[in-house]
C-alpha cells in the first residue's frame, strides 16, 4: 500500500495484488477465487451513505449487496437483494432443489454450489455396515443426485464424506463469505466469519440461477463475551446459556453477532458449535470475527493462503469501533457454568448442578439410557478429544459407561484422524459404538431397539435440537442437549444426578474418584488425515449428462407447476386444522423414516402436520372433515378437500415453522389444496418458504384474534386485488350459526414476493421472467 501511494517500483506491487485477488475459494474449484476487493468496494459505499460505523455482520452482508449505492437498508425492515458467494444442500432438501432447478430450464448453476449425502443413511449397526445399508437402500437418489451434479456443475460429495456443515467449515467456509445453504444449520460456517444462512431449497435455486436472492435487512444482536472458558465449561455452554435469555424465537429477524475480548478464548471450531445452535433461537445466522484462532484451523485444513489474504483485509472481516447493536448481552465466559437444555426444546436451559434436582421435581426419568455426542453440532477433533480424556479417566478406573453410548464422527476427515489418535478406541473401550459420519440419530435416523414407543425415558446429547419425538420418534424420550465431555460424564454415572464437577464416582477397584476436568488439543498435533477421497468433481461440460427419474418412482417425482392466482379473493375456505402449541417443522412435516420420500412430493405429503395437535380435540393426526363431520387423518382430509375442489387454511400459534429449513413443510400444504396459514407468528425460514410456493403467511394484527377462529369456522381473505406491501388484509370469519365477523391480518410481502404469490411460486414467476427476456 505505501509502495502504492508514494508511486515507487509499481510494476512490482500490482502483480503481488493479483496474486492476492487469485486466491482460491477452495481447493476443490481452482478457478473460483475469492473477491475481497469487491466486498471492500460495497462496504466502502455503503458506509459513505449510511455515516457511521458497521458492525462485521451489516460489512458482510451490505458487502453482497446486488446494488450497494441505491439499495434502501433499514434494519429489520427492508429487503435486501444478495449476491451470495456458493450454494451448500444436503441430499433430503438437495432433492427438492435440484428437482426445481431442473424445472426452471437453466443449463447450469451460476455459483459454486455442492450436494453432501449426509442425512439419509440410518444409525443401526455401526459406521460401515450402516454406510453400505443406506448405498444399498438410497442408490436411486445418490444416482439421481450425482448425475443432476455432474450436469448442472454441482459437487457431490458421496455418503460417508461427512455432515455438511463440518464439510463446509474444512473446505468451504472463509472470513466474509456469504453462503445459502439448505439446511437450518447452516450458520455453523459462522465459526470461520462467514455470513452462512439456512434456506429453503427454492431460494437456493434463486442463488444458483444468477437471481439476486431476497433477505428482510437483519437486526444485529451483540453477544459481548468477556472473561475466558475453563474447566468443564465449554463453547457448547454459551449458546446453551444464550438460548436460556432469547428462548426459540429471540433472535428472529436479527444476526447474533459475538465479540468482545472472551472470544479469543473459543476454538474455531467452538465458535462454530455456538452458530451451529444459534438455530435454536431462530436468528438468520450467527458469526465471529476473523481472530488468530481461524487463522490456526485455515493452515491446519490446508487453506494457509486464505488467512495470509484475510489478514490483508482483516479491517473489514472485524466490526467497526464504536458499531451499535440492536440488542446487547454480555456474558462472563469466567463464571459461566456447565449447562444442560431440555427437555423437548432447547431454550429450556439449567446448569448442570441443577439438572438431577429439576429432572426429580418435575417428574422426568433421572436414569439415563442412552448418550450421544458428536453429529453436525459437536464433532470437531477437539470435541473427540475432551470426550476421550473423560472416557480415558473412566478406564482407569475400571469403569465403563452404565448408559449406551455413541459417537458420530463429523466428517471423513474427523473419522479417519479420531482412529490414527487413538481417540475413537478409548471411546469403544468405555463402551462407546462410533457410527457412521452423518447426521443419523440427530435427525430420527435411529433404529432404536433398547426402548417401546410410548416408554420415558431419557437422553442426553451433544446434539443441537430435542423437540418432542425428534431423535427416535418416541414422544416420552426427555431429550437434553449439553456439550460433549457432559454427555461422556453422564453416561458414565448413568444418571441425571451426577455433577463431575463435585460429585465422586466409584471404581471398580471400591474407592471414590472424582473426574478431573478434560483437556485437549484443539487442533491434531500431525496433519488431519483426510481418510478416503469421496469428491465427485462436476466435469467441464455437463450438457452430454443424463439425469434419470423413472416415471414409477416411489422415491422421486419430477414437479408439476402450482395453479396460478386467479385473481379473486380467497373466499369459504375451510379450516384444515387449528394447531394448538408449538408448531415445528417436525410437526408439519415429520423426518425420520420419511426422509427417503424428500425427493417426491405427493408421497411426502402423506405426512402433512400429523405431528401438530389439534386444539378441537387435543390429538395429534385427528381433524374433523368438515364436510364428512369424520375424524381422519390429516393429510386423508387435505387430499378429500382438494378432491371435491376446496381450498383450505391452517391456523397455528407462536412461532410456527421454527426448526429446520425444511422446504416440504411449505410444499406440501400447497400440494395437498392449502392457500392461508394464519398464525401469531412465524419462524423465518418458513415464513418465506411459504411465501416461495405461492402461500399466504399471515398474522393476526391483535394476537388474541387466534382465539376467535374456531375449526368449524370458513375463512374468507378480502382485498387481494390491491395486494400491497405493508397493507393489511381483511379476515371474514363465519360462524357455523350463520354470524360472521372481521379481523385483519398482516404480512411482509414485498413487491416482488407479491409477484410470487400471483404466479403461483417464485419459480414460476422466475419462467415468466425468462420467457419475457427471450
């Protein structure tokens, strides 16, 4: 820079920036290279407009900014049109997206993008019996997405290579990236200062289209961390502890951004843990400032050049002196405590000290029967480690664990360096079964034996979410989330009522000791071994590939495009259900054994909202056909209503659609006939979800409007014609004895999602726009 401003020896200085403008974004694709110097303009023009300082995550974001000099930027009020970096899908949401792709007529994708085979293969047996079972049962869906990949210019990586997320943290993820990937977890990319959002599968199609993508301006919710973690307390334990002050829904429509002295003290993949799980409170995403502690994992993943580059920008990969926050939390990281969330939802936070004491007044099973830790949330080197140093203490003692214990190793990467350690034999010494590197129990993907459906029990995982039947389908299993050394310790006790921090355990030999607190490496002392090569490379030229999807598919199912608006008012529609309490997408769209249908929708759908209660009746699967006055099914009487040509709503509470990014919970009621959901609330994710497949999310202007729809009620939407941004619409409600009344209802739709909503879905609009430009 000085060789720059003072005009000396340039011939030398410009070929050293462009080397520097030519670093790879990952090693994988040589040619797609990383362009700080366009983020830099963008932030440059839009602190100029905006006269004050930014926080890392508004740098970030404005930096992606499609028109950074006229976008209007409000915090948590106007949309935002991105150019995000790449695309990241997991195989179940991965069908859908390229299935829309494909329908969209694009040759090819217009960003770097990448499918990872991670969720489909079930834990049973162990690693690689259940690695060879999931080839066996899914060939037809890897076919379809390896060939889709090797067409459209989308990396595969094969079942076996790991979670997605632990893929994009080792090979993709870099400090001021932006990444849309599809899946909820997304954000874990955060540990490495990249801007990563979980979205549903058409928005991603957007993204590899070359369409500017569509994001409401993010609030900035400040976590200051001061102070330094030690003992058995863990990065894990900060999000547990922030999702305790925010509950499940206080970080929606914001970025939670940590800063402050306290995060020097986290390893990156400990900040990415605390992303990972920012999920849970519902932010849009969550991100740390590029520190010396990403710049260690960048060398130790191979990817030295990247740090050398962020360090010469590093001034825009930290947040401005002097940045305002929406909202400021400040936690001691030196008095923070051990924490253990649950159960049925991951909000509901206790210290460890606490839990055995809580679990006994509240009724909930103090025995535990099984324990679990790694999966997408805590599966780094450093995560193995803690976990084996307690597991190793355990041994010399004579003892092994009294509940069942499993590992899942996060990636290939992972796997291979656990068992050249030595970490994952001391994990099977102390009883542990190491499964395969995937999602498995974490997801439903469990084919738990040891316990009856209907049974309590209890779970402890290090695992990111625990609502109600999610791990193994069981609604009695008490599921808690702590951080992994927790888990090991737990598991050994085999009881909610032990606390290694004071508590002695006996060995085998009849004398008390106590667990010491673990310690270990956060990085591998040699290089990571790399395990086996499982990267598919797209070829060059695509166009010559051939994609199959059998007509009499069970598992696939090519798309139909959604009905057009007609341009009348949504008039008599009957209410399919009225949801009583929390409403996740597990409940919309429930996972587990259902996930092998993720890439055909009408078979899919025969799971819509069966896990949702019904307020008329308190049953789950059970609603009224209003026209038939019989209690079925609820898909049963989605699919009756659609038959006889009627449209219908669904009315839900707080919140609703919080969870995974799980775009079938939109298609589906689309699908099936629906047209309104109207709730006091909606999950981010959801909300456009719905909005992308030509649904109307609404909310009620006053809350306390839920209570006067009744599920015999008909709905009647009035004032589509002038369908407008930040106009409310009109609710007629009529009563089965002939009276009716209004409520209005709220939206935020903007004009172009108002475009979605006439088309049909966005991607319809999306060949009506091609059409007009051809």
């Amino acid at each position: 820079q000085h060789a720059l401003n003072s005009g000396i020896r340039r011939y030398h200085v410009a070929p050293v920036l462009c080397q520097r403008a030519k670093v790879a974004m990952s090693h994988f694709e040589p040619n797609e290279h990383i362009n700080y110097e366009k983020l830099e303009k963008n932030i440059n023009i839009v602190r100029k407009r905006l006269d004050r300082p930014l926080t890392l995550s508004e740098k970030i974001v404005y930096g992606h900014l499609d028109d950074p000099a006229k976008q209007e930027i409000e915090r948590g009020k106007t949309y935002l049109r991105l150019r995000p970096d790449r695309v990241a899908m997991q195989d179940a949401t991965a069908q859908m997206a390229m299935l829309q792709f494909i329908s969209s007529g694009l040759p090819k994708v217009a960003v770097p993008s990448t499918i990872h085979c991670d969720h489909l293969i079930e834990a049973q047996s162990g690693g690689e019996k259940d690695l060879r079972r999931a080839k066996d049962i899914n060939q037809e869906v890897y076919n379809f997405l390896a060939t889709a990949g090797a067409k459209y210019g989308v990396g595969f990586w094969k079942p076996g290579s790991g979670i997605i997320h632990q893929i994009i943290l080792e090979n993709y993820s870099y400090p001021g990236v932006m990444l849309i990937g599809t899946d909820s977890h997304t954000p874990n990319g955060g540990g490495l200062g990249g801007i990563c959002i979980g979205v549903g599968g058409a928005d991603a199609v957007d993204v590899m289209a070359g369409i500017p993508w569509e994001l409401k301006c993010p609030k900035v919710i400040g976590v200051k961390l001061t102070g330094k973690l030690s003992g058995w307390s863990s990065p894990k334990d900060v999000i547990l502890k922030v999702a305790g002050i925010l509950t499940v829904k206080g970080g929606t429509g914001a970025i939670i951004e940590y800063h402050g002295p306290g995060v020097d003290s986290i390893s990156c993949t400990g900040m990415a843990t605390i992303c990972n799980m920012g999920a849970e409170i519902g932010a849009t995403t969550s991100i740390f400032p590029y520190n010396a502690r990403m710049k260690k994992y960048l060398g130790k993943t191979g990817r030295a050049d990247i740090a050398a580059l962020a360090d010469e920008f590093q001034q825009h990969l930290v947040p401005d002196a002097g940045c305002q926050y929406d909202q400021v939390i400040e936690i001691n990281l030196s008095e923070l405590k051990p924490h253990i969330n649950g159960p049925f939802t991951p909000d509901l936070a206790h210290p460890v000290s606490d839990i055995g004491a809580v679990a006994e007044k509240e009724g909930w099973p103090v025995d535990i029967r099984v324990g679990l830790i790694g999966s997408c949330t805590n599966s780094s080197y450093e995560d193995m480690g803690r976990s084996a140093a307690v597991a190793k203490q355990a041994l010399a003692h004579g003892l092994k664990c009294k509940s069942k214990f499993t590992i899942t190793p996060g990636s290939e990467q992972i796997r291979a360096t656990i068992e050249r350690d030595g970490y994952a034999q001391i994990l099977r010494d102390v009883g542990g079964l190491v499964l395969a590197n995937a999602c498995g129990p974490c997801i439903g993907q469990w084919d738990r034996k040891d316990i009856k459906k209907g049974e309590k029990n209890t779970i402890v995982t290090s695992y990111n979410r625990n609502f109600t039947g999610r791990n193994d389908a069981n609604p009695e299993t008490h599921a808690f989330v702590t951080s992994p050394e927790i888990v090991t310790a737990l598991s050994i006790a085999g009881t909610l009522k032990f606390n290694p921090e004071t508590d002695y355990l006996t060995g085998a030999d009849g004398k008390k000791f106590k667990l010491e607190a673990p310690d270990a490496d956060e990085l591998p002392k040699l290089e990571f071994d790399p395990g086996q090569d499982t990267y598919q490379y797209p070829p060059k030229d695509g166009s010559g590939q051939h994609v199959d999807v059998s007509p009499t598919s069970q598992r696939l199912q090519l798309l139909e495009p959604f009905d057009k608006w007609d341009g009348k008012d949504l008039e008599d529609m009957l209410i399919l259900i009225k949801v009583k309490g929390k409403c996740t997408t597990d409940h919309i769209s429930a996972a587990g054994p259902w996930l092998k249908f993720r890439g055909h929708l009408d078979n899919i759908s025969n799971n819509l909202l069966i896990g949702a209660i019904n307020i008329e009746n308190g049953k789950a699967n059970s609603v009224r056909n209003a026209l038939t006055q019989e209690f079925g099914p609820v898909p049963d009487t989605a699919r009756y209503y659609k038959k006889m040509g009627v449209k219908w709503a669904v009315i839900g509470d707080e919140n609703y659609g919080e969870g995974s990014s799980r775009e079938h919970a939109a298609l589906e009621p689309r699908h099936l006939g629906g047209r309104v959901i109207i709730t006091k609330s909606f999950a981010r994710i959801h909300e456009t979800n719905l909005k992308k497949q030509g649904l109307l999310p609404l909310t009620f202007a006053d809350p306390a409007d839920y209570n006067k729809i009744h599920p015999v009620d008909k709905l009647s939407i009035v004032g589509l014609a002038d369908f407008a941004p930040g106009k409310p619409l009109k609710c007629i409600i009529k009563h089965p004895n002939g009276s009716q009344e209004t409520i209005m209802l709220n939206h935020t739709f903007n004009e172009s999602q108002i475009e979605w909503f006439q088309a049909g879905s966005a991607l319809n609009r999306m060949k009506e726009l091609q059409q007009k430009s051809s």
